[in-house]
C-alpha cells in the first residue's frame, strides 16, 4: 500500500462517519481514528515493504497508524471467537422490544443468528459459524465494531 493509498483512505473514512478503521494485511497494519473535535496528527510507522514515514498535520485528518507487529494471541484459550464480518454498529436482538439473539450459557449452532450488524442503514444478521456454548459477549449493544473484531467466546466442547 502506497503513500496515495493510504491518504485516500484516511479521507474516506474521514467522510464516512465511522469512529476506527482498522486494516491488516500479510505486512502491515493501518488503524484509522477520528476524533471529535479533538487535534488530529496522522503518525506512519515505516513497515519493511516502502511505507514511507511521513508527518501528515490537517484540521480533518484521522489518526493513522501503521505497525508490522501483529497483536498477542493467547494460545492457551480454548475458546473460539465470532468475529464481525463487516464494519458497522453491533445490535444483540433484532428491535428493542425482542430479546437478545444469544445469551451467555446458550448452546448455538453454526447457523445459529447471534447478533445485527447494521451497515450503511443495511441490518446484516450474523451467524455463529460455531457449534458450541457462548462464554462471554465481547461488545456492548449498539456499539461500532470492526471488521475481524471479536464478538462472542464460545465454548465448542
């Protein structure tokens, strides 16, 4: 991802509303903040590829970062995660009047609607894609999620 790339990107996020952007790729990792009204400074972190490092200041910039190192993973979990598939805000139950899709202690199973992801006024029901007992719920109702981020632990024993 080049210099350009990455300026286009951070002004359509910009443009769009969303709190944090995050993108990771086999090299690289770009998270995007807005603010609100708060002074933004834009901080590139050269990664091995060519990212160059370069100071962006702008009164409407995000902040940006871009690291090579990829966050720790505990490797002794025995639990699997449901990860949002889409960037959007996160809904437990499909109207405020319902009950939630998914409770901790509910056994799922893999095509088992867990939660909405609304997208751009799209409301996208998200399946577990796991058998199993939910341990915990990772996020709070109506909350921005982002691509990849953990939703639900499950139990699959």
């Amino acid at each position: 991802m080049d210099l350009k790339e990455i300026q286009n990107l951070i002004k359509f996020v910009s443009k769009s509303g969303v709190n944090e952007v995050k993108l990771e790729a086999k090299d690289f990792k770009i998270t995007i903040k807005t603010g609100n009204g708060s002074p933004e400074t834009t901080i590139v972190h050269q990664a091995p590829m060519a990212i160059p490092q370069v100071p962006v200041m702008a009164p409407a910039v995000p902040v940006v970062v871009a690291t090579t190192e990829a966050d720790p993973v505990d490797e002794d979990s025995k639990y699997i995660e449901i990860k949002s598939p889409i960037i959007g805000t996160f809904y437990r139950k499909p109207s405020p009047d319902k009950p939630n899709f998914a409770e901790v202690g509910d056994i799922i199973k893999e095509d088992s609607v867990v939660c909405i992801i609304e997208a751009m006024k799209l409301f996208n029901e998200i399946e577990a894609e796991v058998s199993g007992k939910i341990v915990k719920v990772l996020v709070d109702e109506s909350s921005p999620v982002e691509f990849g981020q953990p939703l639900f632990l499950v139990d699959p024993s």
